[in-house]
C-alpha cells in the first residue's frame, strides 16, 4: 500500500521505508509519519523562500549535518571572518556593515567556545546555523554575510582549515613518538635480540635497531602529511555555488586572511575536490598500518612465550575471570583502529566516484569518516608515545633467545668466505654444519672443533669469537646496518632529524 505523506496510517513499527514523498507501510499499528498542520512554506529556513512546504521532518534529519559538522564552528567562524573583511575593503558592502558582522560573529565564537549554543537541525548545517545565529544576534545586516560566497566554497574553505590544523598537531604527536623511540633506543643500543624473518629467528640484531625502524617510518608518515599541506592549504573561497560571482571580490585577499598559500584557479575545480581529504585519509591509512605493526610486535613480545617486553600496569588490563592475566589491550585495539580508517579511505573513495562536476549533497559524505580518522589518530598517537616510553625491557630473556638458536649461522659462512671460499660453497657446508647440530641438539657455539673440522679443515680456533652474538651483530658494519657503531650513527642522525624538525 501507498499512502501521501502527511496522514495517519496504519503501520507495522520499525518497518517503514521512505520513498520519494511517499511511504511504504505495512499495516500493524498506527504512527504518524510527518504533521499534517505543516503545510504552508516554512520561512524560517535561510533558504524557505522558493518552497511552498515545509521539509518533512524525516528528510530534515536526514539531510543535516549538524550533528557532526558542528566540529567545524571554529573554521567556519574564521572562514566567515575573513570574507567579511574581504567584502568590506572591496566596497562589496559597507565597512560599517564588515564591522559590525565581525563584531557578531565574534560574540557567537564566544558563545561556541563556552558552549553556549545549541545548534539546531531545522538550520541543518554548521553554515546556516551560524548564519542564523548572527541575523539573530544583529539584525537584518547580517544577512549581508553570504554575500559573493555559497555554502559550497564555504564547506569547502572550512575542511581545508579544518585539515590544516589537524595534520599540524598529527606531525607534532607523531614527533613525540619519535622523541620516546629515540629514548628507548639510546638505552638499547647494545641490547641484542633475534631479527626475524617469516617470523623464523635470522640474525641477531641491536633492539634499537628494531626500534629505529619505525622511527623512519614515522618519519616518511611526517613527510607525507608536511607534503600534502601544499594542496590542503589553498582557497576555493570566492568560487561561489560553481562558477564564480558578479560582485566584484578579491580571493586572494580572503586567502591571504586565511594564511592559505594560494587559490583553486578553477571555481568548479575548488568546490568538488576533495582529494586533499582523500590523500589525508590515504597517509592516515599508511601511518595506522604503521601503528599496527608496531602494536602486532608489541603484542608479540609481551606474551608469556617471548617475554622480551613487559608494558607498563597503566597500559595494560585484567581479564574478568583469569586473574593472572595482563592484557596488552591499548596495542590490540591500536591495530584493529586501523581497519575503519581504510574504511574510511575507500568509502571517501566510493562516495566520490562517478560524481558529476560540481558540488553534489554526496558529498556531505566527506566529514564523518574525516572526523572519525582525525579522532582514531590522535587517540592512537598519544597513547603510543608514553606507552613506549614505559615499556620495560626484558634484556635478560632477548640475550637467552639469541643464546638458543641458529640465527649466528650466516656468520659461519662468512667466516669460510674470508678464508678464500666462495659463498655458495660456504652456504652449502654451513646447511650441514646445522643439520648435525640439530641432530645432536647442540648449538653453534657447542660444538667442538673437531666437529667443525669435519665439515671443512679451513675451521680454527677464532670461530668461536666469531659465532659470539655480540660479534655477530657488531660485525655487521655496513652503513644502515645492525653493527653498534652503524646504529650509533643512524640514532644520531635520528636525533639531527628530529632537532632540525626533519
Ligand atoms: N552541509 C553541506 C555539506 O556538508 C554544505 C554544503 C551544502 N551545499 C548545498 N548546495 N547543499 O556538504
């Protein structure tokens, strides 16, 4: 059945389904699906005038963003303030009317910040709340605002503000992570565990080595978000609803107000791009995988069976019913945020896909998964830093690890190269050198040289030296290396970075 919007019907709860101005409805109960009173235009909308109805409620909530946008009242505010003053030095209104709109929406950013407002989904955006509450703070003259501007370039000016910041305060959270892993490391250098491959012990290496891995890829996640900032930091304000304005307006004013370092030279151009939030959804995305990773290792380590780091009480949790437990909860949950900021990524993606130029309501679309990835950042950044900084490390159980496994092999076959063999026949006798002590559940260092010697007469006396972890991770002396003098350099060129703001 088919009923007009606007009458009682009778209807089975929770099983409406919009369609058009009309609704599907199976017939249980009775529930009113919008006022019949509400007939006539609603004029308190900014826009009313061309409507001969009021909005039905349902398509009201359903089109607003006020609920989520209302985070972008600070931008929008100062997206505002700077075309005011733009269309006052331009004569494009009165600089007495500039005045007193500044002086108004200063007084609602007031009201804002000490949350004072009540925003209101009958204005559905932060724009026409904000619109609406200047006119009712000073009058008619506020109306003037909107003036040579559309909420499309004005959406569009608040999200590059709104980014701006943001990827600001991410580059700093993220440097706090690189001061804890720079600390960690200096106290590490000479801590040696086993480096792994396909998570099979392969080489020994320096804990601040391991350590210092992430600290680049912190550092490449910085270069990311500082790179990007040239295309976040431009101005679509001036560019109208798609295709300019007749009022003689000056963009690179308004953007220089703003600090932008240019304009969108394009009016269509600078209010349908949203690849500036794509490529802050994209390096968001990569900086997680970054997170996840580290938090995956962390989780590993911290188990009964590796034992190579315990997290600080405060970082960790109990279990409900197994009171020996210590859960590494903030590194699981670090990971597994990772999975709604690629989400994000491809519903951005999807959203925009196929749109016609210019603007579309689709992309409304564009700010809670923003929202959302700005908020999972920050709240992963900031528990990382100090969660790293009061990791305890275990060098005890790393030093043992390294003791009972084979991960000094490849320096047996170094050692016969530099007596002159080849490293493919080297390679080959080492494989048997490590199947025999497999077999006699022996290590490297337990066997005798008369063992030794059976593989090949080149053996003497100095494996033994050779085959000492510590020799081992300190042989390795190429540039970006394990060796310890190598890792000295690279943590000072870590610190250089950082210093330098890198
Ligand atoms: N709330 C809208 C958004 O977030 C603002 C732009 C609306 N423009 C329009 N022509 N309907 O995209």
């Amino acid at each position: 059945m088919m009923y007009n919007a606007g009458v009682w019907v009778k209807a089975k709860a929770g099983r409406i389904v919009a369609h058009s101005s009309f609704y599907h409805l199976s017939d249980l109960e009775y529930v009113q699906i919008r006022e019949p009173a509400e007939e006539e235009a609603d004029m308190t909308k900014l826009w009313g005038g061309r409507f001969t109805k009021a909005t039905n409620k349902l398509v009201e909530e359903y089109t607003a963003s006020i609920s989520f946008d209302q985070q972008l009242a600070e931008e929008d505010i100062e997206g505002s303030l700077a075309h005011v003053q733009m269309l006052g030095e331009c004569g494009v209104i009165a600089p007495e009317e500039a005045e007193q709109i500044k002086q108004g929406l200063l007084k609602i950013k007031e009201k804002v910040e000490k949350g004072e407002i009540q925003f209101s989904v009958e204005h559905e955006d932060i724009h026409m709340n904000i619109e609406k509450l200047l006119i009712d703070e000073i009058g008619p003259v506020g109306g003037k605002l909107h003036t040579g501007r559309s909420r499309n370039d004005q959406v569009a000016t608040d999200m590059h503000l709104y980014l701006r910041k943001k990827i600001s305060f991410l580059i700093q959270l993220l440097e706090d992570i690189q001061q804890a892993i720079i600390k960690q490391a200096d106290a590490h250098v000479e801590t040696i565990l086993p480096g792994y491959t396909h998570l099979q012990r392969a080489q020994p290496i320096s804990f601040a080595h391991h350590l210092l891995a992430y600290f680049w890829m912190f550092e490449r996640d910085k270069g990311r978000f500082k790179d990007s900032l040239k295309r976040v930091n431009l101005s679509p304000l001036g560019a109208g609803a798609l295709a300019g304005t007749t009022f003689p307006i000056d963009r690179r004013r308004s953007a220089e107000l703003l600090g932008f370092d240019d304009i969108y030279p394009n009016s269509l151009d600078a209010v349908s791009d949203r690849d500036f939030i794509l490529e802050f959804l994209s390096n968001a995305s990569v900086l997680m995988m970054h997170i996840s990773r580290l938090s995956e290792e962390l989780v590993i380590w911290s188990s009964q069976e590796f034992q190579f780091i315990e997290l600080d009480d405060a970082f960790c949790t109990g279990s409900s019913i197994m009171p020996q437990k210590k859960n590494p909860d903030v590194p699981e949950l670090l990971r597994a945020k990772t999975g709604r900021v690629y989400g994000h990524l491809i519903g951005l993606l999807t959203v925009l896909k196929g749109l016609p130029l210019a603007y579309n309501k689709d992309m409304q679309e564009d700010k809670e998964g923003m929202l959302d990835t700005v908020a999972t950042l920050e709240g992963a950044l900031q528990l990382l830093a100090p969660m790293l900084e009061t990791m305890q490390v275990n060098t005890g159980k790393m030093r043992q690890a390294v003791q009972e496994d084979y991960s000094n092999a490849t320096d047996i076959a170094d050692y016969l190269v530099n007596k002159g063999l080849p490293f493919r026949e080297a390679h080959a006798i080492i494989g048997q050198v490590v199947l025999y002590a497999i077999q006699h559940k022996k290590f490297l260092l337990d066997l005798s040289l008369d063992e030794y010697q059976r593989f090949s007469p080149l053996f003497a006396e100095d494996i033994y030296e050779t085959l000492q972890p510590k020799q081992v991770v300190s042989a390795r002396q190429s540039e970006g290396g394990t060796g310890f003098t190598q890792v000295k350099k690279q943590l000072e060129l870590a610190k250089a970075v950082l210093g330098g703001k890198g």
